[in-house]
C-alpha cells in the first residue's frame, strides 16, 4: 500500500512539475502532453487496484484469486501501455516558460525558428 501511494504521489508530482515547461503540441492539441499523461495516471489507479485484491482476504479478491491469469494480464496489459507512453512522452521537446536565450536581453521574444547555437549566437 506504501509503495502504491508514493507511486501515485510521484506522478502527481512529476505531472505539477510539468506545467513549468512549454511541450511541443501532441495529437494536434496544445494541452496534449498533459493530457497523455493524466491517461497515463489513470491506467495506474485499476492496476494498483488489480494488484492489491489479487494479494488481499476480502470475499472480491478471494473471488479474483480463483481465476488470476485474465486479471494479471489485464495489469499486465495496462502496465505496457504506461511505459510505452512514458518512453514517448520523455522525448517530447519542452523549453522553460519564461525562458531566454542565452545571451539575449531579457524581453527580448525570438520567432519559435530560433534556437540558441553554442552559448550566445542565434541561428534559424
């Protein structure tokens, strides 16, 4: 239960950290990085539940227990698609909010095309 509750407050920690960061768009939508990854939270709350009544006493996890393979591939499943989803989502491409480029004046907006080259200069 410990290590089920600091898994699920991990990924809520990590998905608050993430609004410090501007995420390229994902499926077309400017909010997309945050939306896979609360879908990816919520694939954790039925494995965590899976898991825990396959190892509980309760009548329902005894009921679980009888026939476990379907449940555990279940999990199994869902547990795939969480790290498939974590490996694209580590890729995606994230700057700073309110970051400048180094050796530009603060205040200074630059076009999404410029991208800061070896320290100071700025290049398309």
């Amino acid at each position: 239960m410990l290590s089920s509750a600091l898994l699920l407050l991990s990924g809520l920690t990590n998905l608050g950290l993430a609004g410090r960061y501007d995420h390229e768009p994902l499926l077309g939508m400017k909010q997309g990085y945050h939306l896979l990854v609360g879908i990816k939270f919520l694939f954790a709350l039925p494995i965590f539940l899976i898991a825990s009544l396959l190892a509980g006493r309760s009548p329902l996890a005894q009921r679980l227990q009888a026939r476990p393979e379907p449940w555990m591939n279940l999990a199994l499943a869902l547990a795939l698609v969480m790290v498939l989803l974590g490996g694209w989502l580590r890729f995606v491409p994230r700057e700073r909010k309110g970051a400048t480029p180094q050796g530009a004046a603060p205040g200074v907006v630059f076009p999404a095309e410029y991208r800061v080259v070896s320290g100071t200069a700025l290049a398309k």
